[in-house]
C-alpha cells in the first residue's frame, strides 16, 4: 500500500473507515465498552493532535520566511492586495449562489424541527459583532495568541514582523532571514512525517464519524441539507474551476489532481487549520508554487478565506429565517452577504466554527436569540457531513488563489 500516492491512501482509508464505522452503528455495538472502538478512533485523535501540534509554529515560520523573503515592499503590496481581492471575490461569489439557492429551494418553510434540546446552542462562545473580528486581528499578547490558537492574532504579528525583518540592515537582517527560514525547513520536515499518517489518521476519524452519527434528524432537514450541498457542488465544480482556468488557461483537472490529499484531509478533519500542512505540501510540491507565495497565501487563507462556510453562512440564516416565518427585506438580505462575509473570515479553521458564526449573522439582522438558539441546535445535530464538505471548499479555494496568484506572478507551475 505504500507504494500507492498518498491520495489514494487516504481514500482507501476512507472507503475502510466507512465499512468499520458502519459495522459499529448497525450492529448495536456499545461504543463506550468497545477496545477496538477506542483504539481506532484513537488512531484519528492522535493524527489531528499531530497536525494541531504544527500548525502555530508552521504558519509562525512560513509567514516571516514568506514576508520576509518577498523582500522590497511594493511586491509584498501587490501580493497582499491581489490576496485580499481573491478571497473577498470568491468568498462573494459563494455567498451569492447560497443566497440564490435558498430564496429559490426555500428549504426552511414548512420544517418542523424536531424537539432539540439536548443542543444547547446558548453554550457556543461568539464574538459580539462583526467589528470586533477586525479588531480581534490585533493580539494584545503574541505569546498568548500563539498558545490560545488565535490565528488572526498570530498572522497579524507575523506579516508585522517578517515586513519589519525586511526593513533591517546587514547581519540582523541577513541573521533574522536565515534563522526563521532554517526553523521554517525544519518545521516542514516534520509536517512530512506527520501527512505520510494521514491513512491511518483518516481511518479512526471516518469510523468515528460514520459510528456515532445518528439519521433522526438528518430527515427533517433534509432539503437543507441538500440545498447546502448543492450550492458547495456548483461553487467547487463550476466557479472554482472557471476562475482557475480564466486566469491559468490550465486544465483545472490537473490542479484538483495535486490537491487530492489536501482536500481529503479537509474533509476527514473539517478543520482547514488542520489541513493547512497538508495544503502547504501539495501546493509547493505538486503544483509548484513557490516558497514565498505559497507561505503568503495559504496561512492566512486558512483562517480568512473560506468560501464553503461564507456560502454556509448566508443560506443558513435564510434558512433560519423562513424557519421562522420572517420574510426579509432587500436591506436585510443585504446585511446578511455583508455580515456572512465577515463572518467567514472570522471564522477558526476548526469543525463546526462556521455554525457557531452564523449567531453573528441572525443578529446583525435582529433575530431573537432564543428561537435562533433552537433551529441551530438541529442544525449542529447535522453539521459534521456539511462542514466536512465545506471545509475541503475552503482550503481547495485557498489552493487555486495560491496557484493563481503564483501564475500571475510569472512563476512556472505544474511542471510546465
Ligand atoms: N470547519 C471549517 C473550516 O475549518 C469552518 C466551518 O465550520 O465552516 O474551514
């Protein structure tokens, strides 16, 4: 098997996963007394430990050395905006298919959710509106937003620090330079290792969820569920893969086929931070993106671009709101693609932190926060399958603006 690319690993593993996990739902196993239970999903556990053990100091390193090795100024301005106009652009576009599709399916009229309570949604931690994600970005303490995991925070002081490092002279600069990039090396050395697990990784973390997931509530929100997916499926199929080819004129075949192990580990981990190693390896190496834009792009693109759960975003509060029986106004329509957009930036690069943001969102547009509580909790009953998809969105729209702006920077890619 291990002659077999790593993709294909992966997706054997899955396929193995879905076979055990299933076994364990339908023959009435006691999860909590079963030995093999524990011990494979254990196999998952310890792979996402591996992948979150690296994440800090992989996006810490490979900014600096990324800012840091753009060098002059006017190019790292270039590369920042062309960055920021890809995510805003793509992030827009998805939001505008989930918020036709909703208006069109209108999958909430007529839901009768099932009685939730053992969802109590009032215990999700929320930001209190969307200013404060901008002003979240500013870490009072590095330190302590490098241990909490606060990736705004830690992009922030590092793009500060890798442009300061450019701005020094002789032996500081060239000391700076040569450390963080030696420590970056070593870093991706050991994000080698730990992806060459993924297979077995992905095998406890599918059992798991194939196991413990239950179908009750899967049939009452079926058609939102289904709505979602549809709008994932013609952003990932068809705009993706337009912009990439607009902008490339290479077959966007050839770019899905490097990114094969990224966005299976999106999808087996829903966590684009998790994934981001894993990105970072089959962008540089399978796509041949350079160092410095691939280390600009993909860090802060896991964290701030994120078309899947910007499209989650906008059609699940339309969803809430015809739950709910409100009909919207143009204006509030509106404040919701605004406010769907700041929230995927806000976002974590963590399961499910997209439905946590979607209270952002129901109140820039005045729900009342106890009904919303409700729907939500039949909404994170269902999450896992819709987060899994629109994670392996979001990281494979954060590799086409990395090979996009690679090609617009006159870097030479897929071998060419
Ligand atoms: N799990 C998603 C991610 O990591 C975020 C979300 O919940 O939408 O990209």
């Amino acid at each position: 098997m291990t002659s077999l690319k790593l993709h294909w690993q992966i997706l054997i593993a899955m396929a193995i996963g879905i076979v055990i996990g299933g076994l364990f739902q339908y023959s009435g196993t006691d999860l909590s007394e079963s030995n093999t239970y524990a011990f494979i999903t254990a196999l998952g556990t310890i792979f996402v430990r591996l992948l979150k053990m690296i994440i800090v100091p992989l996006i810490f390193t490979s900014i600096i050395t990324g800012v840091s090795g753009i060098g002059d100024g006017a190019k790292l301005g270039r590369l920042g905006v062309k960055t920021l106009l890809y995510y805003i652009t793509t992030s827009l576009f998805a939001i505008v298919i989930g918020l036709t599709l909703t208006n069109l399916i209108q999958p909430g009229i007529g839901v009768n959710l099932p009685t939730a309570d053992s969802f109590d949604a009032s215990k999700l931690n929320t930001p209190g509106s969307p200013a404060e994600i901008l002003i979240r970005m500013i870490p009072l303490n590095p330190i302590s937003a490098a241990a909490k995991g606060d990736m705004l925070g830690l992009i922030f002081f590092a793009i500060f620090l890798g442009a300061a490092i450019t701005q020094l002279k002789g032996e500081h600069k060239s000391q700076l330079t040569s450390f963080f990039d030696s420590l970056f090396q070593a870093i991706m050395r050991m994000t080698e290792i730990i992806i060459k697990l993924a297979p077995i990784g992905v095998l406890g973390l599918i059992t798991k969820t194939v196991a413990t997931s239950g179908f009750e509530m899967f049939a009452a929100v079926g058609i939102y569920m289904l709505t979602i997916a549809t709008g994932l499926s013609i952003h990932i199929l068809v705009v993706l893969p337009l912009i990439f080819f607009l902008l490339t004129r290479v077959n966007p075949i050839i770019h899905f086929k490097a990114m094969a192990s990224a966005m299976a580990t999106a999808f087996s981990t829903s966590s684009s931070s998790a994934t981001l190693p894993v990105t970072m390896r089959c962008v540089r190496e399978n796509a041949g993106v350079s160092n410095e834009t691939s280390s600009f792009v993909l860090p802060m693109g896991a964290t701030v671009n994120m078309d899947g759960t910007a499209l989650y975003e906008c059609a699940g509060v339309i969803f809430i709101s015809q739950v709910l029986g409100v009909d919207l106004t143009m204006t509030q329509q509106f404040t919701i693609v605004i406010t769907a957009l700041l929230a995927s930036i806000g976002a974590a690069g963590i399961p499910s932190a997209g439905l946590v943001m979607i209270f952002i969102v129901t109140q820039a547009v005045g729900f009342d926060d106890a009904d919303v509580a409700i729907i939500i909790g039949t909404m994170l009953a269902v999450d896992r399958p819709l987060d899994m998809f629109r994670t392996m969105v979001n990281i494979t729209s954060d590799s086409i603006g990395a090979a996009v702006i690679a090609h617009s920077e006159g870097e030479k890619l897929y071998n060419s």
